[in-house]
C-alpha cells in the first residue's frame, strides 16, 4: 500500500496525521486528497491487533467461554456498579468462573483477584460434576443474585444426566452458595420429580433431566424460568424447551409447568414442521427477549439453539404470553436469526447458545462460536457479540434481526465509543440505483434466504449523497459490501467530503480515489459469494463534514490481481453492483 500525505490540508493547522492511504496521485479531481487508513489487514481474521480500537471491534477467539450469559449490574449500591458481568461453562469439573467488563470486549477473571470461583459445590451438594450453561439473575426484592446451573451427579462425569439446582449471592462474584429458600438446601433440585410429573399429562412424565436453565422477568412483573428437559419423553425422546411460572426464584409453580418448544416443529402441536431443524434432535439454549412498546404491547421472543456442534443456529419463535403459546417462524419468515447459512460460509462455525443485552440504547447478542471457524470440530468455543435490530418479515410482522454472526470489523459499541454511526441521520440520494433506503436502515445483508433485508443495487454508475445539513465531527467511513459475489465492487470509486475548518471557513472538497475494499479476504472459498458483514473501510483524522458523497462507477473495473476465471463460473465484467449499508462515525 501507498503512503501519501494529504497535500494542503495538513498545513491548515488540521493536524491530520500522517496514515495509510490508497489515494490516486493521478486523480484529476480538483480538490485535497484526504490521508487515511483503510485498515486493511494482512494475516486473515485474527491478526495482531492493528485496526483501530476505539472505532471498531471485531470477534476474534479471545475468551474461551461457552453457553455465555451476560447481565448489567444496575444496583446502585453494589461496588460493581456498572459493570457487565459474563458467566458460562467455564471450569465444568469444579464450577463457574464469573468475568467482568466496562465494554463487552476486554473481559477480567475474577477468581484470580477474589481467590474462589463465582461458584464451587459444597461437599453435600446434590450435583458435583460436569457443571453446564449456569445464567444469574439479581432480584430487586430480595438484592440477591441467583445462580442457576445444572450438574451431574456424583461419578456420572460430562456425559451424565443433567439436573437443576439454584444457588444465591450477595454479590455478582460469588461466592454463590445452594439456596436454602422455599425448603431448599444443597441436597435438593430445583425441579421436585414427583411434583412436576403430576402437572403434566402422562405421556410427558418421567425423569426430569434438565439443561440450560434461563430465568427471565415477564412484562407482567412475574418470574419465570425456561430450560431444556433432555431425551423428553413427551417429545418421542428428543430435547425440547419448558417454561414455568416461579413463585420465588426457589419454588416454581408447578400448575404453570408446560412445553414451549417441540423439536421439529413450529408449535407444540406438532401440525406443522421446522424445515430447518428436520434431522436437528434439540431444542436447547432458550432466551427470552421481552419487547415493550411504546403503545403498550408487548410481544415475546423465545428463541434457542437447534443443530450440533459445528452448525449451531439461533432460532426465534413469538407469543404475546410470557408462556406461549409460541409459535416458530419459519426460515421465510425470519426464523433464523443466527447461523451459518447451512453451512456455506467458510469462515466460521457454531455460532449459538446466546443471550441478549440491552447496552443503552443498543440490544446485542452475545454468543460463543467455534475456535475452529474452518472445520467447527472440539470443544473450544469463543465469546461473540453482535448487534440485535428489529425489522418487519414480508408478511409485515416484526422480527428480530442480527447484524452477524460477524468477524469482520464492527462498529464500536455505543456505549463506550466517543464515534456513534451518524449515517441514517442524513438525508440520503442517489443519482441511479434501487433501494436507497437499504443504505441506512442500520440492516446488514447476510444470508441468502432472507428478503426483506434489501440492498441497495444500480446498473448505472451512481453518486450516493449524504446530506447532513450541517457540518458534523466525523472519523471514519464503512460501506458495506454485497453479499453476493457477482454484485460485489472491488473498490469504491471516488469519495468526496465537503468539509470546513478555521483556516477554510468557507469550505473544501477532500477526496479518496479508489478506496479498497479487501477482496482476499472476503471471498468464500466454498462457493462463489462473499464472506457477509465485510466493508471498505477508511479512517481519517477528525474532520468537519456537511456532505459526502460516493462514486461507484460501472461497470466495474477489476485489478488484475483478483482471480476472476468465466469458464470457472465467476464474473469477469459485472455490470450490476450493490451496497449493503453506509456508516458514518461521527458526532
């Protein structure tokens, strides 16, 4: 890459630094070409840290965690304030490590400076080995924090029946100990075997072997709690997903006792069939989102984790009821929300076993992914986020939807980036082209299935114009790139800021030639597509900016160092090209 400093506008007392740049020194625009980094890498997805933290995050395997659960601590009182803390299934043969966190990325072990895990089983304890997918919630009544785990019992090791248990804290920390409300000790489950068998019909009784326990507050101020019951005999044997209402966080209330999910199928009742999870045997993982809007209502999101180990795939249903009757979505409908896209992808496996976390005025998703993005085989699993929007399917109902599974570079967390993307606050045009508003609805174009996330698309050369009607602090500029391969740009043509500053009160024109777009690094190698979520990228000094504008010119003109072969199917002279989303990062 090319190093060029940015003629003139460093000598206006700017100070923009001196970075990478990819500017054409031939262009024949008339204006000042901008200095900037394009943050392209060279050593594939993880590399050594180069790009710019303050801007961005990305999902490299950094933690080893699985079956992450991450909650705020918003107890004023508590001397972990304003911390995000993350449990999982950490040290399975001895109990649960807890991490803590100001921002989702950096995160800190805990036992090394408290000296004990978040939670270690006591002699008695019911279950002592193989300790899965605990998730805390902290009760405002109580100011407790509630553990709840599952375990095996003693001799039985990893592959053993799992059972549920509760344990109770004063602090996130720990140490939690087994609860002693509602008649409970160390010796007892959660889930009294006798009691929950004469709630339920005959063809569901048995031996509650339970996993992935997830509590949850309902609209309505009740508590709830979700979890797999393993091998249910109810469900021909397979994992399906129950919920119950609690009277405590200790005592569920068994006449409340019933199945949200069946394996295979959109509803309980088993009329109509999950075509995506037809040779999955689980339903596991459960989350539930609570949506409450503005006018009252409130719908239920109730999602969870089908497939096995190296296709692992987040799935929603809904209810307007905190216990259903939930209804799956169908794929058309927007019932994958996390996945691989059946396996085509080449750069990542196992996205699943999530939660969700509302960061200010953002939702995330957090999730662990396999170690091995190519292959998806063991058990080394890494910590994930990804932003959660919602959007309307085809048939106008609301959904959720994810911006990943990502690796690629993000824009930073609002809550602790000082850049927020300004984007959709500009009124946007363009001089040809289809779907404009695709640029800025905040919607990454991912999987193949899905419809109603549009892209932008032109067979013209085009100018998209941001217009923020007034000068904005900016830093940097992402342009998301198509998902499919044959309307995929190489490069951005031209792009051209009209900013001010002191010494040019009136106004100037900066501009980039030719900005980048990372094409090695995006092409799937399984499949002619591109790898989904990546972006031309460039980082700049800050700059005050009115207008931007974006040249893609068509058709486009390839370097000759990408590999394009017709007679192997690929596309030499594309005459089409698409754009998934603009951000800007900015003030």
């Amino acid at each position: 890459m090319k190093v060029k400093m940015m003629a003139g506008l460093l000598a206006t007392g700017m100070a923009l630094c001196l970075l990478t740049s990819c500017a054409n020194p031939d262009s024949a625009f008339d204006g000042i070409p901008l200095s900037y980094d394009d943050q392209i890498r060279e050593g594939g997805i993880k590399d050594d840290g180069r790009f710019n933290k303050t801007l961005f995050f990305r999902n490299d395997t950094e933690l080893r965690a699985s079956d992450p659960q991450v909650i705020y601590i918003s107890d004023t009182q508590s001397e972990e304030f304003g911390y995000y803390y993350l449990y999982g299934t950490t040290s399975p043969d001895s109990g649960y490590e807890a991490y803590r966190s100001k921002d989702l990325q950096e995160w800190e072990a805990l036992s090394p400076q408290k000296g004990f895990l978040a939670f270690t089983p006591p002699k008695n304890n019911i279950v002592q080995q193989a300790f899965w997918a605990p998730e805390v919630i902290f009760d405002a009544e109580t100011k407790l924090y509630y553990m709840f785990y599952t375990g095996s019992l003693s001799g039985e090791g990893d592959w053993g029946n799992k059972y549920p248990c509760v344990a109770v804290s004063e602090q996130p920390y720990g140490p939690f100990a087994p609860s002693t409300e509602a008649g409970l000790d160390a010796t007892k489950l959660l889930i009294d075997k006798n009691k929950a068998n004469a709630a339920v019909e005959e063809a569901s009784r048995g031996d509650w072997i339970v996993i992935d326990q997830s509590p949850f507050v309902g609209a309505d101020g009740n508590r709830y709690l979700l979890f797999c019951r393993v091998s249910d005999p109810g469900d021909n044997g397979k994992d399906s997903v129950w919920g119950v209402k609690m009277n405590s966080w200790s005592e569920p209330d068994y006449s409340t006792l019933v199945r949200l999910m069946s394996v295979g199928y959109l509803t309980t009742d088993k009329t109509e069939k999950a075509e995506y999870e037809a040779a999955s045997p689980r339903d596991e993982g459960p989350h539930m989102y609570v949506r409450k809007r503005d006018d009252g209502t409130v719908t239920y999101y109730l999602t969870a984790s089908i497939n096995g180990l190296s296709d692992y795939t987040v799935i929603q249903s809904v209810s307007d009821s905190p216990l259903g009757p939930f209804r799956k979505l169908t794929e058309e409908e927007g019932g994958v929300i996390l996945a691989n896209d059946h396996l085509q992808w080449d750069h990542l496996r196992g996205p699943g076993h999530h939660c969700f976390i509302e960061v200010e005025d953002e939702l995330y998703i957090v999730y662990h992914q396999q170690g091995d993005r190519q292959n998806g085989e063991g058990w080394d699993r890494y910590i994930a986020i990804d932003r959660v929007s919602f959007t309307k399917n085809l048939k106008g109902e609301e959904i959720m939807y994810i911006n990943g599974p990502t690796w690629s570079l993000q824009p930073q967390v609002n809550a602790v980036a000082e850049y927020r993307n300004i984007a959709s606050q500009a009124t946007i045009t363009t001089t040809a082209g289809t779907n404009t508003e695709a640029l800025t609805d905040g919607l990454l174009s991912l999987y193949k299935s899905v419809d109603y996330v549009k892209e932008f698309e032109t067979d013209k050369t085009t100018v998209i114009t941001l217009d923020f009607g007034d000068y904005r602090e900016i830093q940097a500029l992402m342009i998301y790139n198509s998902k499919w391969y044959e309307k995929a740009f190489p490069y951005i043509y031209r792009v051209e800021f009209d900013f001010k500053n002191d010494q040019l009160p009136d106004g100037e024109t900066a501009f980039i030639d030719k900005l980048a777009f990372d094409w090695k690094s995006y092409k799937n190698n399984n499949i002619d597509e591109m790898r989904p979520g990546g972006s031309a990228v460039a980082v700049f000094a800050p700059l005050l900016v009115k207008t931007i504008r974006i040249t893609l010119k068509l058709p486009l003109e390839r370097p000759e160092e990408l590999e394009l072969l017709d007679d192997e199917g690929y596309v030499v002279d594309q005459t089409v090209a698409a754009i998934s989303e603009i951000v800007v990062l900015g003030k």
